[in-house]
C-alpha cells in the first residue's frame, strides 16, 4: 500500500511537471502569437521525464519506462543546442545522465526474472501491452522527429509534425490509460490533447498570415 502511494504521487508530480511544461510553453505562444519552445519547456521536461521514469519503474510497466528513457536524452540534447546544459552543476549533470544508464543495467544484470517480469508482465493482457508500446514509440517518435528537425535547422524548435505525432500518440496513450485504469496517464493526456490541438491551431493561423 505505501509502495501504491509512493508511486502515485511521483506518478502525479511527473504529470504536474508536464502539464506545467506544457501550459507555460502554450502560454509564450499564446503571448508571441506563434510557436515556440523556451528553455523551461526543455528543463521541466526533463525533470517530469526523470520522475515518469521512476513511476514505471515502480508500476513495472515497460512501455512508460522505454518511452522515457529515449526522451530523457533528446530533452538533454535540446539544452544543449540552446546552450542551457553547460549552466547545470557538474554533479547535476552527471547524475541526470547517469541515472537511466544505471537502472537499464540493474535489469538486465540483477536477475532474470525481474527482467522478465517487466517485459513480459502478466499482469497486462497482450493486447493491451501491445497497445502501450505502440503508443509510447509513438508518442516518444514525435521527440525524435523534433530532435532530427532540430539538428538540420540548428535551432531547437516544435514544428508541425510535431504536434501532428504528440496528437495522435496521446490519443493512444489516454486510451491505453483507460483501459490500465490509471488515473495519472489519463488525466495528464487529457489536458495534453487540448494544448496541441491549440498548438495546430496557432501553426494555422500563422501560416496565414504568411
């Protein structure tokens, strides 16, 4: 029980920290009438992500936990073009690049049944583990289609098929989150949906004006 609630509330801190990334990043485009994606954007991610992290591991549920260690480093990666990462402490940064390194290794060196149990966890039906992990590339691939766009255009950024992909991805993942009952996928991709629909919305409307 205190294992339950002890996850619950870095679950629910993690989806805080990424609706708060979200409104704040919603709300400079709103303000600059167009879309951008300020520093804070990439730093409480990268923060949520950590703690997201945490929260699968606990819940032994692998698709959050393969979706967030690939973003963990893009979200780096980004500090680093905008040239913020130099400014983290030493200690900071190694931590923060050490730490998913080091529970990636726990598994697959502690014991093999643990690593069983969180890829083949029966508790999740397979159809619906399928789904997870289908909607966690998916939703991770829209960080990988940003990183890409990112590194041609030497300029961190959110372009269309960003939004596009974020959409979609958690459209799947709420659906997934109903079908875990898990409140903390559920209502942080609920309010997700309506700031990238507005996200499009403002892609549109600039496009426009062009």
């Amino acid at each position: 029980m205190i294992v339950e609630w002890v996850g619950l509330s870095i679950g629910f801190s993690s989806q805080f920290l990424f609706s708060a990334r979200t409104f704040y990043q919603w709300f400079a485009s709103e303000k600059e009438k167009k879309v951008i994606a300020p520093r804070y954007f990439w730093q409480l991610s990268l923060v949520a992500s950590f703690l997201m992290f945490l929260y699968g591991d606990i819940r032994n549920d692998f698709p959050i936990m393969l979706g967030q260690a690939i973003t963990y480093f893009i979200y780096i990666r980004n500090l680093q073009i905008l040239d913020e990462w130099k400014y983290f402490p030493k200690i900071l940064r190694f931590a923060a690049l050490a730490f998913p390194l080091a529970i990636i290794i726990y598994y697959f060196t502690n014991d093999e049944n643990e690593l069983n149990l969180l890829i083949i966890n029966t508790s999740i039906p397979r159809a619906l583990f399928i789904l997870g992990i289908t909607a966690q590339v998916l939703f991770t691939f829209r960080f990988v289609y940003q990183w890409i766009h990112s590194e041609v255009n030497h300029s961190s950024g959110l372009p269309l098929g960003f939004w596009l992909i974020s959409l979609t991805g958690a459209s799947l993942i709420l659906v997934y989150g109903i079908l875990r009952q898990d409140l903390v996928l559920i209502l942080g991709n609920l309010f997700g949906t309506v700031v990238y629909v507005r996200n499009l919305m403002l892609l549109r409307k600039s496009w426009k004006r062009v």
